[in-house]
C-alpha cells in the first residue's frame, strides 16, 4: 500500500537542532515539532544529511543524531539531483550542499523542504527563484519552511 502521506525533506538543521542545547529555544521548537507534527508526514532525508551529520565531531552526539534519523528514508543523491543543483547555483549565491538538499528534496518529489537555515532555503528570495528553477526543468514546486511554520 502506498504511502498517503505528504513527503517531508528534512535538512540537516533539523536533526541537529533536536539536540542543540545552546540554542533552547530551537531546541525545544523543533523538539515539539518532532513529537507533535512530523508524525503526520512521511519524513524524507539523503545520504548528504547522513554525511553533515558523520561529520559532527562529539562523538556521543553524532551517535544520538545518527540514531534519530535511523528510520527515516534515506535517499541517494543522484547525477540528475546535481545536474539540478547546478541550475539552482547559476543563479543563487548559496553553498553547494545546500542547492543539492534542495535537489534531492524536488527529484525524491518531496511536497515541503523543512529546514532552519534562514540564510539560503527558508529565504523569501530564494524560494521563488528556487520553484522557477524548478519549473523551467520539468519539476514541481517545493515548498520551504521552518519548523514555525509547519501545520500538522
């Protein structure tokens, strides 16, 4: 049976704010986000979250990050996921793992990219420059948002 639920991408901001104790607001924000609305969506990560993620270097961390997304689908960064990175790139000033979450995010057909990363996805400039990349490519529209913004 098919999932019915709408797909979540999940950037690496998020899993590390779960455990962020210098920031607790954030924390406490993504905390109940985790617990009250990402039940009601199919939760969607990729191999470069998995990677940001390795590369935390308190190793007690790392291993509670890396067990919080254990079950969450897992979705391998593809040529055609970078040739759409490389678009976004031609035009936004963003980092490149950035614009490949971003790919990845639309390829894997996620309906929302949830991230905290204010600076270059959840970025009112971006966002639409992002969906007409998008569109000029055959691709849907993928809404970004912050975890105050999610509904569920």
């Amino acid at each position: 049976m098919a999932n019915l639920l709408p797909r979540i991408y999940l950037d690496t901001t998020i899993p590390s704010a779960y455990y962020n104790d210098r920031q607790l607001e954030r924390q406490q924000l993504t905390q109940r986000a985790w617990h009250e609305k990402l039940p009601n969506y199919h939760l969607v990560i990729s191999n470069v979250t998995f990677k940001e993620l390795g590369a935390t270097t308190n190793r007690r961390k790392r291993k509670k990050l890396v067990a919080l997304v254990r079950h969450v689908e897992t979705c391998v960064t593809t040529a055609t996921c970078k040739l759409l990175a490389n678009e976004y790139l031609k035009i936004l000033n963003i980092p490149e793992n950035d614009a490949v979450h971003i790919a990845t995010a639309t390829i894997f057909n996620c309906e929302i990219l949830l991230s905290w990363n204010f600076t270059h996805m959840v970025n009112s400039s971006n966002k639409p420059k992002i969906n007409e990349i998008n569109a000029l490519n055959g691709y849907n529209a993928i809404t970004i948002i912050s975890p105050l913004e999610l509904r569920g």
